[in-house]
C-alpha cells in the first residue's frame, strides 16, 4: 500500500477497533502486526516478537505494506498501549534527528540558520471581503500577525546545555505557574486546568510552542506553555467572528476545533469550549499531524470538556 503512512492507516484501525493482520517491509526486513478489535494483540519481525517487534516495525522509515482482513486466532502477546507506543516511537525519532543535527554541526557542515520569513496574515479578512460585504479589519489579523511571529520556529542552538532527564532531547517549555484567582473564582478547577496543557505538552514535547488555555469572556490565559496573552486576546476575537459570520450566512457554528496552517511549519489550532478556549501552535516538521488529530487531540478535547463549564 503507497500513499499513506503506516502510522495513520494503524490510528485508523484502533480507532474504528478494525481486525487485520498488516505485512510490512522495508530495507530488506520484513514484519507482521496482527490487530483485534483495534487493539494491537502481537508483532513478529526478523526473530524478535511481540512489543520488541511492534517497536521495531512502527520505528521503520516509510514501509511497504499489505493490509489483510483475512486473520485467525491470535494469542495476545503485546500489553501496551498503542497511543503510548506510537507517542514513543515519535519520541525516539526525534532523539535520532536531534542527534544528527549536533554531530552534522561539530563537523562543521551545517550553515547557519537565516532568519525565518515574517509569516503571512493568519486569514485576510474576517467579517468582509471588500467586494460590497461588511469592511475587512486589517488591525486585528496584523496584530495577530505580529502576535504568532514571536512563538514560530527558532533556530536550534548548537551549543545549548543539555538538558535533564534523556540525553540529546530538547527541554519541554515550562508549564505556567498555577491558574490565577478569577479561574478560581469562577468556579473552574485549578488541577483540570492544568492538566488540560499538561497533556498536551506530554502528547506533542518540543512540538509544542506555546498553548494557552483562556477564558471566552475577555481571553485571559489561565494557564499556559510559552503563554502568549497576545495571542489569546486575538484568537478570542477571531473565534467570536468567526461565529457571528457563520450565523449570518446561515452556517452552523464552529465545533470542536478549528486549525489555520501557518507559513513554514507552523500550525494554529484552537478548541473553543463553552466559557473556554485552547489555543496551540504546534510545528508540524516535529509531529505527524494523523498523531496530533488522532491521538493527542482527542485526548486533550475530553479532558477539556470535563473542566469546562459552558
């Protein structure tokens, strides 16, 4: 099968809980990862089997595939679990492409990073298109333009300490501190909030550059990675256009998420849930987008329907 990722076509058998067997192959090396009901039950591939096999399966670079319907009985040799093990193996890539980058630069043959490009307008108008409509408003996507500037991609430091924990991983940003008092206040749960962009920051690491999660009402981020206010006040207006433009034209309103793709890799994806709103930048260069939208987002949108109260 070509076209398309054996990571996604995986996703999708957990998530419609799917019964195949998968033959893969590439390099030479062959594999067989036998699923049941979505669940990933056992791996064999070249004398190791089980989770050692399924590790190395999922950690090939774009395999060939065969995926078959026609399956027996299969003793479950593989306890973990799948989402973990895909967020793992994107893990340990991202180890193996930090590493590369630092020995390619103490070998001098990496030039030096240019400045990135000024991303363009998020989107050119929102309440008019200049052609007899409502007037556009330039002032909000330039200042939103401004705004994401500052949280797009920055050049890796080569000499930059290492950090603690995994040896050649870059830090996870710093989680802000505890939600302010008017969460509180407002009767929202100060541990619900922060799980909310703890699992984020868990499911997507150094992809993660900023997340805010901010109140609907006047967009004061209550707790955040990277937090940037800015960008909280202007997503909310965004979010309210949005809407208010939907309902003239007779659309239904946004739903669970909306995403606008950024210049670069850059991708800005916003939750809006009831009296809240969570605002993400995520480079994709770091992440798969089927593992954001399949995997980490769905788990990040449960926890944040339980801690909303609209």
């Amino acid at each position: 099968m070509k076209g398309i990722s054996l990571s996604s076509v995986i996703q999708v058998i957990n998530l419609e809980k799917q019964s195949c067997d998968i033959e893969a192959r590439a390099g030479g090396q062959c594999g067989q990862l036998h699923f049941r009901e979505g669940t990933l039950v056992d791996a064999l591939a070249d004398g190791l089997a089980g989770e050692d096999a399924a590790y190395e399966i999922l950690g090939w670079d774009d395999p060939e595939f065969d995926v078959s319907t026609e399956h027996s009985p299969r003793d479950r040799t593989i306890e973990a679990d799948l989402t973990q093990m895909l967020l793992e193996i994107a893990r340990r890539r991202d180890e193996e492409l930090e590493e590369s980058a630092r020995s390619a630069a103490a070998q001098g043959s990496v030039a030096p990073h240019a400045e990135p490009p000024a991303p363009p307008p998020l989107v050119e108008s929102i309440s008019g298109n200049g052609r007899g409509g409502a007037q556009a408003e330039p002032d909000i996507m330039a200042e939103m333009e401004a705004a994401l500037a500052e949280v797009r991609v920055e050049p890796e430091i080569e000499a930059a300490p290492e950090p603690h924990g995994a040896p050649g991983r870059a830090p996870a940003p710093p989680t802000r501190s505890a939600p302010p008092a008017a969460a509180v206040r407002s009767g929202l749960s100060a541990a619900g909030l922060k799980r909310v962009v703890q699992l984020a920051k868990d499911g997507l690491g150094d992809a993660l550059l900023s997340a805010d999660l901010f109140s609907s009402a006047d967009g004061t981020s209550y707790v955040g990675v990277n937090s940037r206010p800015a960008v909280c006040a202007l997503v909310n207006q965004v979010t309210e256009r949005l809407n208010r433009a939907f309902d003239k034209g007779g659309l239904p309103p946004l739903g669970r998420y909306y995403m606008a793709e950024l210049d670069g890799s850059g991708l800005l994806l916003v939750a809006p849930c009831g009296d809240l709103q969570l605002v993400l930048v995520v480079d994709t260069g770091r992440v798969q987008l089927g593992l954001l939208i399949n995997v980490v987002l769905p788990e990040v949108l449960a926890a944040l329907e339980e801690v909303s109260p609209g």
